[in-house]
C-alpha cells in the first residue's frame, strides 16, 4: 500500500543543479575583449571563457569594456562601457537622440 500512496503524492519539483558561473561573468561585472563579428540583431559577439556575449553598441574590430547584464549557462548579454580601441567603421550617429529613444540603433555604424 506505501507504494500506490507514493503514486498518488505531488511530486516535488526537482532541484536544478546549474553550471557555476565565474565571478567574472555575473551580472554588473564589467570585462574587457575584442569584438569579432556581429549577429542578426547587431550586437557585437565577444567569447569569453568559452561562452558568447552579446554585445549592445560595440563594432568587429572594437576592444571595450562590458558591463554584463544577464547571464545564461553557455551566453551573457552586455552593453559597451568604454570603447578602448575604436573601429574605423564607427561613425559619429548624426541623430541627437540616438542610444536614448531606441529608434535609431545602427547610426554608429
């Protein structure tokens, strides 16, 4: 009888044993490296201890500083601090409001 009570129990959630996420890589961090190519949306990709972040603002070619925002098991999204080594593909966004309203993402390029 102990084992059709058992069936019968909810069962209780399963703990998630997550990958340890270096301090280097959490949220609010700020790292440093080398933008190799963008994806679909724009953003820089930037490897970092084997896993992919998504850089906002950042250019191929750009070395910057990330401030990382959120974290996933293999990728990290990030927004460009501090750009230490400029491409020359960037240029000066003509739109006074670009990086504020968001209607206007690609006039650094």
């Amino acid at each position: 009888m102990e084992k059709s009570a058992k069936r019968n129990e909810p069962k209780k959630p399963e703990k998630r044993v997550e990958a340890a996420v270096s301090a280097e890589l959490a949220p609010g961090a700020v790292i440093a490296g080398d933008i190799e190519t963008l994806d679909f949306f724009g953003q820089g990709i930037l490897h970092w201890q084997g896993r992919c972040v998504f850089v906002e603002n950042a250019l191929p070619g750009e070395t910057v500083e990330v401030r990382i925002g959120k974290v996933k098991k293999n990728f990290a999204f990030g927004n460009a601090e501090h750009i230490l080594n400029s491409s020359p593909q960037r240029l000066e966004p003509p739109c006074p409001y670009y990086g504020r309203c968001g209607g206007c993402q690609f006039q650094h390029v």
